[in-house]
C-alpha cells in the first residue's frame, strides 16, 4: 500500500506552519500568565455510543462545521438516523437507510438489486459522503454510486445528513444537495457478542455477526468485528443477490491521551438478472406520437444472463492525541482498491414502437478503482473576552483513480414487449477500448465559533480547494478533458437563544459542484455549478437534548446547473447549462425521545426549482415529502412500531410535447402516494429477541421515477432472531 503523494509542496508546507501555530498559539494562551483569570465552564459530554443504541437523536455533532457542536449549536439542518432506528426498524443497508432519512428523496432507475439511485436532498442530488469524520468526495454521484448503495448499515452506529451545502466539512466542496456522514461502530472495553438471522420475503436470508473484546488486562487494546451474509431474490423474478461483508477494528490507548485505531472493511457484492434501468412507461416518439406502456410491478427488464459484481476492501488508521490544555490534534487516512463488472441486456429502456416492438440493447461495464483519503485536524478551546470560545483547522486530500474498459453495445429488435421474459441469446460484446479517470481534491480549512454573549455566538471560517480532473477516452464525443480550479468557500452562521429551550439561527455559503461527466449535445463538459446559499430558521432541545426540534427555511441561487436535455444515441443523457436557478424550501423535523416508552422521528420537507422564467427543473422529484416512523414500549417485552412515508405528484411532461395525448400524459406522471410499514419486537428473555418487520403493508402500488417501470418493494415480510451473549 502506497502512502498518498502531495503535489503542492509549498501549500503543504503553509498548512502544515498554519497548523503549528494555531497549536502554539493555544499553548501559549495556556502557558502564559493572563492579565485577568478566565474560569472556563466544565463541559459534560455524553458517549455518544449510548445515545445511538437509545435514541432516535444525537447530542452533539461535528458534520456541518467540523466543530463538533450540539444540534441547537449548529446553525443547519441535519438529519439523524441513529443505530437503535435502524435496528427497530429492520434497516439493513444504506439505500434503506437513506430511504428513510428526513427530507431526502430515493431516486431509482432499476430494480433493487443493482439499480441506478441517487439520493436527491433541496431538488439536488447528494454527491459526498464522509466517513468518521474524513471525507470521501468523489465525483458525479459515484460517493453513492460506488457500492454504497449495499453498504450494509449494521457497520455504523449513526448516519448523518447535512442538508445543503456544507463547505467546511465535506471535503471542501460546496454541494448544494447535502453531505451523508457516516460513523462506524468502535471498540468498546465491555464484552460483547451478537448473533442474528433472519429470512424474509423471495428466499431472502440474513446473518450478522457482531463480536466485541478487550484483548488486553487493562482494556487499553480493544478489538471489534463485524460479519455480514446478505442473499437472496427479490420481487422481480430471474433475480438474485449475494452480498458479504467483513469489518474489523483495533483500538489502542498509547497512552491515556493517545488513541491508534486500525481497521479494515471487506465487501463483495454480486447480482444476476438485474437491470439498471427498466421499461419507460410511454410508447412512441414525438414523431409517431406517444401511448401509455404498462407494465406490471413484477416485470423485469432484463435479460437472465445480465450480472454485476463490486469487490472492494479497505484499510484505514487514524491517530488522535489530547494535549494537556484540552486540544486534539487528530490524523487519518484510509486505501480503498475496488473493482467492478456489470452486463446488462435491457430491453423497452431507450425506444418502444406503437406497435409493441422495441429496442433490446446489451452493454459491459469492467473498472478498477483506488482511492485514498488523508485528512488532519486541530480542534479545542480557547479563551477570549472572558469566555471559552471554539477553534478548528485542518487539511484534507483525496486521489481518487479509475480505470474503465469499453466493450461493444448490441441492439436488436423485440417483436412485442408484453411478452418479453428474459430469454434472449447473449451477443458478443468485444472489447474496444480503455478509459482513464483521476480526481485529486486537496482543500484547506478553518473556523472558529466565537461567543460574544451566553445567548450569542457567531461560526465563521472558509475553506481553500485546488480540485483537479483528467479524463480519456469515452463513449461519447468526449476523448480528452483535463480540469482545474481553485475555489474559495466562505462560511458564515450565527445563533441566539430565545429561551432554556429555543434557538434561532442562519447560515451562508457558497456552492460549487463539477459537473465533468455532464455532456452538452456536443460532447463538451459543462462548467461547475456556482451560487449561494442561505437558511434562517429555529431549532428546540428538551430533556436534555433527548429531543430535537427544527425549522427551516432556505434559498440557493445557482448558475451553470446541469438539466437534462436529451438523449445520445446509445441512449446515455445530454445536459444544458441553466443560469441564475432558484430553490426554496421549507423544512421541519422532530426526533427524540418522548417518554421513556415512546420514541419518534417525523419530518417534513418541501423544495422547488425553477429556471430564470420561473419554470420548474426537476419535475420527477416531488416537491413535497413527509416521513414519520415512531416506536412504543407497550410492556418490558413488546415493542411496536410504525413508519408512513408520503410524497407528492412528480411528472416528466416537460420534456414531452404539450400536446401529448391524455393517457400517455398519465402515464408519465406518478400521482402522490404514502406507504405503511408496521414492525414488531419481543424479547425473549434478557437475552434473545424476535422482531416481524412488514413492508408496504397495504401492498401500494408505485413507481420511483414517473417515466419508468420500477415499481417500489410490494408488500414483503421479514423475521429476526438476535441473540445477545
């Protein structure tokens, strides 16, 4: 394994001074004899361990700003989902996760078992993702794109959505949709061990194994691994699943100040006769005319020979160090070498006739991936004007290279499409050519919150990026592109405290977005998207942090924003550049617990964009979403629970033309819709428990996106049993 090499000599050596002297500085506020005594206030912090395995909310936070401050603290939105939801509610992996995060939308093109997603937060999608605290950003989606749709979600003891844009901690990218933040689950000095398995729906079988030790007398050296077989069919048929995954951690306390941890994550992903998109809903063309195609919710498009597989395996470290004075300097760093085979035979995706015949195209898709990831951070307290005030600085580089190999695409004709069944010969795909793709990221950071009052404080800081791209060869028109920008990202936020309970807040920042892999018509890369953010809102706290509350408004302006304008050949889409966007929305969201029985998590968000004219973008995302899942303890033994997710009309009318007729109209349009999930736990003992997790109970009928054929999970059924040693 190859330690990342820096290619900004002088800029490395600046931060790394910066950083010294930032430490010095805080040690000589230390050292030196003030001219009058600062009492600083005793800070009690609660392990964060067991807010998540008890509650649907989390005392403090560091994902928005890099200071890790409480919810009411941080002048943003954030979304919580926290282990113990995810175990009450049956959330095996990060796409049900997400799914299920407040104000964040599943857009899917293609059955769940490879299909093509992304997670769309304020009418954009969210395209970086940090893990314990570093980031990974990477470009165009793949954060979320790359195998992490079936990251299984028992790794992790929380998931934190920042919505909007976070430019002080994610990397240094100032993405407008929002930052997914991931905590793993650590060593721990109690013993423990858990086993569980589970079957459910379409010969789906589950096992996880969770075993936690201290290795040593004195539980400095403490160790944590974690097991994971996920198989089975789904509710499309010719399909199946194979999913392992292995995570293993050490923890060791150098001394009672120094923490080293090692740990590695193994994943292996495998799917057949899976698609990554699925029959568009209307026939025809603006030529010919459009009528509606139906299809049935089990209907799948794919051949039976298609196959995806992603093997990935990483091994990260990371070493931390208190001072004296409080300060923590903190360094991590982490390798992930992947690859990926994917061949897909869809028919109905790109051209369906009126008469039913329609176009079946074959494709292959092989890459290899290695990423590393190097971030440093200093972050503690210092004193000024009588109060104790927050400081953070760091640095943080991605590398990030794939390597891709283009085979030939076949097409061919299906006579009728209602009868298509998956049988059909696999053409030969020869080998034509190979790509080449390398982002390097290297951003540099501070921020400060600085109390001027008990009720006042204000969070300012900026970041740096120097953000570089190469890419060759492509399908489409684009053979050589190479990128480069400096950016600046200001941050600027301020909160006052209304009352014991009460806090009102702003934030605002900048956007910046690459957009390499968005093609124009001409095969020529879109510009970044650049713009402004802004967000005022309240936020609310109660039985000590147990609860949280918040409201939210929020606006961005947006220029250069990637809107899809057609289609190439090959079926692949072509964008145009919108300038001077709008979005607005309004958020609100509770999570907590009520009482020491009832634990609740809801939320609503409302988001649109619209161009210069004040036409709306994006109409396949609903502008409206409610979530709301909440769980009881009706006795020592029984839990139950239930989860309601609604979301309104969405519709790809726009990009047809106005006269289309009526039915195909409809067809293209997904009418609002709200699901029912219902779960259920009994304890066994002290040890043992049993859960019966129902999905769509009502058995809704839905599609993800409104002009394609992927239907939403029908009604399905899963039981557990957990043991506990």
């Amino acid at each position: 394994m190859s330690l990342p090499v820096f290619p900004y000599g002088k800029l490395s050596f600046a931060v790394s001074l910066a950083l010294c002297s930032a430490y010095s500085f805080a040690t000589e506020v230390e050292n030196t004899q003030p001219q009058e005594r600062v009492d600083l206030p005793t800070v009690t912090v609660q392990g964060v361990g067991k807010q998540t395995t008890s509650n649907y909310t989390i005392p403090a936070s560091s994902a928005a700003t890099g200071i890790r401050l409480t919810q009411r603290e941080t002048p943003q939105s954030l979304s919580v989902v926290t282990e113990k939801q995810m175990d009450d509610q049956g959330l095996d992996t990060l796409q049900d996760v997400l799914k299920q995060t407040p104000g964040v939308f599943h857009s899917k093109m293609g059955n769940n078992v490879s299909g093509h997603s992304q997670f769309i937060s304020r009418s954009q999608a969210i395209d970086s993702i940090s893990v314990d605290g570093a980031p990974k950003f990477l470009y165009d989606g793949k954060a979320i794109r790359r195998g992490t749709n079936n990251l299984d979600s028992t790794l992790y003891e929380q998931v934190v959505v920042v919505r909007g844009a976070s430019g002080l901690s994610n990397g240094g990218m100032g993405e407008p949709g929002g930052t997914v933040a991931l905590e793993r689950k650590k060593p721990t000095a109690k013993p423990a061990v858990s086993v569980e398995a589970g079957v459910g729906s379409w010969n789906h079988y589950r096992f996880v194994l969770d075993a936690n030790q201290p290795l040593n007398a004195d539980n400095t050296l403490r160790g944590r691994a974690i097991l994971v077989s996920d198989h089975g069919g789904d509710y499309l048929p010719n399909t199946s699943r194979h999913n392992h995954t292995f995570y293993g951690t050490l923890s060791y306390d150098i001394t009672p100040q120094t923490q080293w941890r090692l740990g590695t994550e193994i994943h292996r992903f495998r799917n057949t006769g899976s698609s990554r998109f699925s029959y568009l809903t209307a026939a025809g063309s603006r030529r010919t005319g459009f009528i509606p195609f139906e299809s049935s919710p089990r209907s799948n498009s794919s051949a039976r020979w298609a196959y995806g597989k992603d093997t990935s395996a990483e091994v990260f470290t990371s070493l931390s160090h208190e001072f004296d004075n409080g300060w923590k300097l903190t360094g991590d760093y982490s390798h992930v070498s992947g690859k990926n085979d994917i061949v897909s035979g869809i028919a109905g995706t790109f051209e369906i006739n009126p008469d039913y015949s329609a176009l079946f195209t074959s494709d292959r898709d092989r890459s290899k991936y290695r990423d590393q990831n190097f971030a440093l951070a200093l972050d503690g307290h210092y004193p000024a004007l009588g109060r104790s005030h927050e400081f953070n600085a760091g640095i943080s580089y991605q590398d990030n290279k794939e390597n891709l190999s283009f085979y030939e695409e076949g097409e061919s004709m299906i006579p009728d499409l209602r009868k298509f069944d998956g049988n059909i010969a696999k053409p030969d795909m020869p080998y034509l050519r190979d790509g080449f793709s390398r982002m390097k990221n290297l951003s540099v950071y501070g921020s400060t919150r600085f109390k001027l009052t008990d009720k006042l404080a204000f969070i300012g800081g900026s970041r740096f990026v120097d953000w570089r791209y190469r890419y060759s060869t492509s399908r489409n028109k684009f053979a050589h592109s190479s990128h480069k920008q400096n950016v600046f990202i200001p941050y600027l936020g301020v909160t006052y405290d209304i009352g014991d309970n009460l806090t009102a807040y702003a934030s605002y920042t900048t956007i910046f977005r690459p957009q390499v892999r968005y093609l124009t018509k001409d095969g020529a890369a879109l510009k970044p998207q650049r713009g402004k953010t802004y967000e005022t809102g309240l936020k609310a706290s109660w039985f000590e942090g147990r609860l949280n509350a918040s409201a939210s408004v929020f606006m961005n302006k947006r220029d250069h924003l990637g809107v899809v304008a057609g289609k190439f050949a090959n079926g692949e889409e072509y964008y145009r550049a919108a300038d001077n966007t709008t979005t607005k929305g309004v958020e609100l969201s509770i999570g907590g617990r009520l009482s020491d029985k009832w634990l609740l998590n809801a939320s609503y968000a409302r988001s649109k964009i619209k161009d210069s004219e004040g036409v709306q973008l994006h109409p396949s995302y609903p502008v409206h979403l409610f979530k709301l899942f909440t769980a009881y303890d009706v006795t020592d033994r029984l839990n139950l629970g239930a989860n309601v997710n609604w979301q309104s009309r969405s519709h790809t009318l726009d990009e047809y033309p106005a006269d289309i007729n009526p039915a195909a109209a409809a067809a293209l349009t997904q009418r609002p819709y709200a699901t029912l999930d219902l779960t259920g736990h009994y304890k066994i003992g002290k040890s043992t428990r049993i859960s019966l997790d129902f999905e769509n109970v009502f058995n809704k009928r839905y599609r993800t996106m409104p002009d394609i054929h992927v239907y939403g999970t029908p009604r399905s059924v899963t039981a557990t049993v957990k043991h506990t040693f």
